[in-house]
C-alpha cells in the first residue's frame, strides 16, 4: 500500500502495487500530477519502477485514473496493459464524460494543470484511444502476486471493482469502503451515486475469508475484518 500524498489536500490516497519475481502490477493512480510522486514510493518500497507489467483501475474517478494518461504516454511505443471493469470503460476511455466529473469541471481541471501536462490529458479522453485494453469481469483471478480475484463491486460508479489477493487474504476495497477515523465505514454516500447498489455490494465480501482492508481513501484496517463488513452490510 502507498501512501501518495495530493497537493491541495490535507488526506493521502492509497494506490497499490502488488509484485512478484516477474513484476508489480499498480492498482489505480491517484490525480493528474501524482506519477513521480508514485514512482518515488515505488522506489522506497524496493521495486524497479521499470518492472510494470500493467495497470488495475478499480474505477473511473478522476482521483484514481488522473496519473493514467502519463503512465501510458512513458509507457510508448510499447504500450502497456491497462485493466478495468466493462461499466466504466466507456467514460476511461473518453467515449463519455466521466460520471462525477461535467465537461465544465473536466476543461477547469486541464486548465489548473501546468502547460506541458495539458494536451497528454487532453488527448487521452479524446475518444481516439482505447485506454482500457482488458475488460474484467466478476469471479475472475488475474495472474498477479499468485492471484488477484476480481469482485464487482457496483454503486460508487457502475463498473466499480474491488480486488482480492489471496496469498495475504487482502481485500483492496477501492472506494466499496472507506476508513472514518480509525473506523472501516461504508461507501461515502456524497460521491455514491447508487448507494443502494453499493450496499448490496458489500454482501459480496462475505465469500473471502479477509484479513486486511486497504480502502483507497482511510488506508489499511486489519482488525476482524470480516465481522465489521458484515455488521456494514447489516446496517445497509
Ligand atoms: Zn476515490
């Protein structure tokens, strides 16, 4: 789990890197600016930066695809294996505009960015590109750290995921949950669109014996986690 801080914001997000001896794979990539900032954490956790073998987006927020366009504009000619759910893909890809984010807030965004980062964004949602290169369904394992099981996690967007590596039993929630405090919590209900489906969502977790969370916003919780998520799901 890294812990990425964000100019402008007082929290830190928490992408993460799963690894094995042929790689890592990074599990979302924080706002616009944040790919140094990634890469550095990398570093300090022991990794070759240069070992990438792909991308998992748990979602189209722009606070989790916003360093996406960099990573692929370095990873040229190449290219690089980008993952994500069939609900969310149209909006990553720039066939639509971004659920939470209006073409108004997206133009103010690229705005607020320094001039040599604008026309990478830019061209990245411009429709042109196919920014996902692999569609992920629910119930399948991608071939990562010995296994990454996907579980659809619908609510907060449609086409939201969560994922479980089953070597350490660690569920990467995504935004599914976020830590209040010290308090693993449910869905944020301001920025979950669909909060009934969100809730529903979380029943799904009862099938992977967890023992820690890593919630993209709160970090880790690790303290009978199976229990507090179905006292969540309870409470839904
Ligand atoms: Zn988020």
């Amino acid at each position: 789990m890294l812990e990425l801080s964000v100019p402008g914001r007082d929290s830190l997000l928490h992408p993460t890197v799963i690894y094995d001896e042929s790689g890592y794979v990074l599990i979302d990539t924080g706002m616009p600016g944040s790919r140094d900032s990634i890469i550095g954490l990398i570093v300090q956790a022991g990794l070759e930066p240069d070992k990438l073998r792909g991308i998992i987006l748990t979602h189209q927020d722009i606070d989790h695809i916003g360093s996406l366009p960099f990573w692929l504009s370095a990873a040229k000619p190449a290219g690089l294996d980008v993952y994500a759910h069939e609900g969310d893909r149209n909006a990553i890809d720039g066939n639509e505009p971004l659920l939470k984010v209006s073409p108004e807030r997206m133009a103010g965004l690229i705005e607020a960015m320094p001039e040599s980062m604008r026309e990478t964004f830019r061209s990245f949602f411009s429709g042109d590109n196919a920014n996902v290169t692999h569609t992920v369904e629910d119930g399948e394992t991608l071939p990562f750290g010995g296994g990454l099981k996907v579980i659809h996690t619908p609510g907060h967007t449609p086409g939201h995921i969560s994922l479980y590596h089953e070597a350490s039993r660690t569920l990467i929630a995504g935004d599914a949950m976020v830590m209040n405090g010290s308090e693993l919590s449910g869905p944020n209900p301001p920025f979950t669109p669909n909060l009934q489906q969100a809730h529903e969502s979380l029943r799904k977790f009862a099938a992977y014996p967890i023992d820690n969370v890593i919630c993209y916003h709160g970090g880790q919780y690790s303290r009978d986690v199976n229990k507090r998520i179905a006292e969540l799901a309870e409470q839904a």
